[in-house]
C-alpha cells in the first residue's frame, strides 16, 4: 500500500511539475502583453504592437505546451485517485469544469483572434482580444486556485453517511473561502514575477548581443519594472497574508515550514538558514533571529508560537525537511529577486542599466530561477497540506485506486517523462527559434 501511495504522488508530482512550468508564464505574460497594447494605443509607436505580438506568440506556444500537459492530470484523478475523485468530485469537479468550459474557450478562442485576426480590427478591438486572453488565463487560475483552496480549507460542504462530500454552498467554494482570495494573488503576482524575468532576460539577450537593441531596451526596462513591483507585492502582503492563513487554519503546517521542533514560551525565532535534524527533533547549523518570527506573524515580539511538539505525529506533514527546504528556497529566491530588481531599477533610473554587462548577464541567466520559486511554492503548499487531501477531513492513504497496482504506475511514469521530455525539447526549440527571428519579424 505504502508503494502504490508513493508512485501515485511521484507520478502526480512529476507530471503537475512539469505542466506549471507553462501556465505560470501565460498568466503573467498576459498582463504584460496587455500594458504592450495599451501603450501601442497611446503612443501610436509600432514598436510595442510588435512587442506585444512578439511575446503573444511566445504566449502561444507556451499555451499549447500547457494544454498537453494538462490533461493527463485529469486523468489521473481517474485512474490514480478514484477513490478521492469518488468521494470529493461531487465539489471539485464543480470548479475543474468551469475551468475546461469557461476559462479555458475564452483564452484559447481569442488567442486565435489575436494572432490572426489583427488586419480585421481596429486597434482598440485588438487590444481588447488581448485583454480577453489575460482574463480568461486569470479565470482559469482563479477556479484552479479555488480547487485547491477547498482541499486546503474545506467550506460549504456536507459528508454523507457513505463518506461522499457534497456542495452545500456553490458561493462558499468559489467567492466565500477564506484561502481563495490569498492564495490566487501571490499565485498570480509570483506569474508575474516570472514573466518579468522572461521578458527582461530577452531585452538583455538582444542588448548583450547587438541585436534587435530598441527592442531590447524596451524588454529590459519594462521587465525590470514589472519585476520589482511584483517581486515586493508576492512578498507583501499576499505572501503575509498567505503565511497568516496557514497560521490561523493550518497551524502544524506552519510549525514544520518554520522549523520549530519545540513550542517557545516567549516569542519564536526565524531561521535564515539551518538543516532540520529529525532524529533530535531541532535545527543544526543554524542562524536564527530571536522573537522576529512571532513580531511578523502577530505584530507581538513575545507571542508563542506552537511548534511540532503541540500536534499528534500523524497530523504532522509527513515529509518535514522537504517541506522546510521547499519554503526557505522560495522566500531566499524571493528575497534574492527583490534585491536584484532593485539594483537594476536604480541603474535604469540613473540609466546606466543599458550598458552594466554584469547586470545584464545576471538577468539574463536568472530565468530559469523564478521558476523554480514558483514551483517550490506549490511544493510547499502541497507537502504543508499532508498527510491530507482535504485538509483535517480526508486523508491521502484513503484516495488512491486499489485496483492500479504500483507497477502499473511507475510504468506510466516512465512513459510520461520520455514524452514530456521531447515535448520540452521542443518547446525550447520553438521558443529559441521565436526569439532568434526577433520581434520585427512580427510585422512580416
């Protein structure tokens, strides 16, 4: 049984892993190819129509890469947690369909329209399909996020006598949960945060390289500002108000995230960095600052916070360092963003940003970690919830499929990583090829 459970969430992992290296981009970019129209409309300068054509096609392959990752996730609710879809499908396939039906025909349909259709509308009719694309991949992450907010903090549901969840209040699951609101916002800032690095990275590439150079230095600079102001915002308040709510609502989660083996009476320290030792039940190598942690979660120097030892063991998350690792990885990449987003802001006020090589290497190179913040961020969300699908009521020993044996699985496993490695293969491909042409070849 222990097998079965391990390759169902490997092969889960694997897979929704790999699928959110996509969507995190879409969403965040679709912003950012919106303020590109807008200042088309209000400059009349062709350039930022070709900027925003340039990256909605980037957008595209991204979009199209997204959707054949996806679906083998739904899938798998059937064939690898039957037992979870049985029991919870009644709710969550509430929101899981409105975002197939709704969200998902609204992004893909005037996707098409903008890439195709531009020589049939006027530039405000234009601007408004790419304002369309940006509210339908914010809808699909809002009713993903509303999903997950129900497994993480259950509301507005009744538990019939054979075990099944069934929707009590169609409003509490999508607009009355209190984790909803929190967590779509630092999801969907920490998207931006992504796509800044992207677009930023690609202004530097084509800077570093005397290439498409007006175009780079609009990439840059509008990267760098998207970035900074994102990077602040997923820090505060919407990664404050996130940590809060798991305080409030998943105060074990909490303790494991921040490393507290043992509940102190007057005041919790934070741990910058340290490695949790389970077998002594405590933090080796550490550097901690004293009470700082009880000041930012409550305002209050000496409140206690309960650690580990206040909670049974099998409420505990069942894979504690991971989940330590996980979080302290996401706030140090954070923190790192912030202040190199800082730095190249000053430099682009004091315009010296265009010709700092250093800097411009630094951006340029740091793509690929934003991603992997975003993903550990999901990581620790997930790992925080265990050893729980719906927090408290349901947990992850009784949702897999009895009948899908754990050979089964690890076969499919394989299968999966062959393909999503030539799909992955092929999207950097497409994308190399896409940033190599350059936005004027846009306009062609």
């Amino acid at each position: 049984m222990e097998d079965m459970i391990f390759y169902d969430r490997l092969q889960f992992a694997f897979t929704i892993t790999f699928h959110y290296i996509f969507p995190q981009l879409t969403m965040g970019l679709s912003l950012i190819i919106v303020y590109f129209k807008w200042r088309y409309i209000k400059t009349n300068l062709e350039k930022f129509n070709d900027a925003a054509k340039f990256f909605m096609k980037i957008f595209a392959i991204n979009f199209t890469i997204g959707i054949v990752t996806g679906v083998p996730m739904e899938f798998q609710f059937g064939t690898n947690w039957a037992e979870f879809s049985r029991r919870t499908g009644n709710i969550i396939g509430q929101t899981l369909a409105m975002e197939g039906t709704f969200s998902f025909f609204l992004e893909s349909s005037f996707l098409v329209l903008f890439l195709f259709g531009e020589k049939l509308m006027s530039k405000k009719l234009h601007f408004l399909m790419a304002f369309l694309v940006f509210l339908g991949s914010w809808a699909s992450g809002y009713l993903i996020l509303a999903t997950n907010a129900w497994m993480q903090h259950p509301v507005g549901y009744k538990v019939m006598e054979n075990g099944v969840f069934v929707l009590d209040s169609f409003s509490a699951l999508v607009f009355g949960n209190p984790w909803t609101i929190p967590a779509f916002l630092h999801n969907q800032i920490a998207a931006v945060v992504t796509s800044s690095f992207v677009v930023g990275s690609v202004g530097a590439f084509y800077i570093l390289r005397e290439k498409n150079v007006e175009f780079g230095k609009l990439f840059l600079k509008t990267g760098v500002t998207f970035g900074l102001i994102s990077s602040l915002l997923v820090a505060f308040p919407t990664g404050d108000w996130n940590a809060k709510n798991v305080v409030k609502h998943q105060p074990a989660t909490f303790a494991a995230m921040e490393g507290i083996f043992e509940t102190e009476e007057a005041g919790s320290e934070i741990v910058l960095i340290g490695q949790p030792n389970m077998l002594e039940k405590r933090i080796d190598n550490k550097i901690a600052v004293p009470n700082i942690l009880s000041f930012l979660t409550y305002q209050d120097w000496n409140r206690q916070i309960p650690g580990m030892d206040k909670f049974k063991k099998e409420d505990l998350p069942d894979n504690i360092p991971a989940l330590y690792y996980a979080y302290h990885i996401m706030v140090g990449l954070g923190t790192v963003f912030i202040g190199i987003m800082m730095l190249a802001a000053f430099l682009l006020w004091k315009k010296k940003l265009y010709t700092m090589k250093p800097l411009l290497w630094t951006i340029m190179l740091l793509v690929p970690f934003p991603y992997i913040a975003n993903i550990v961020g999901w990581y620790t969300a997930e790992l925080g919830r265990q050893p729980f699908l719906v927090y408290g009521l349901f947990r992850t020993q009784h949702g897999v499929s009895p009948t899908v044996s754990s050979g089964n699985t690890l076969f499919t496993l394989l299968g999966f990583v062959a393909i999503y490695m030539l799909l992955g293969l092929l999207f950097l491909v497409l994308v190399g090829k896409t940033i190599h042409q350059g936005p004027k070849h846009q306009s062609h």
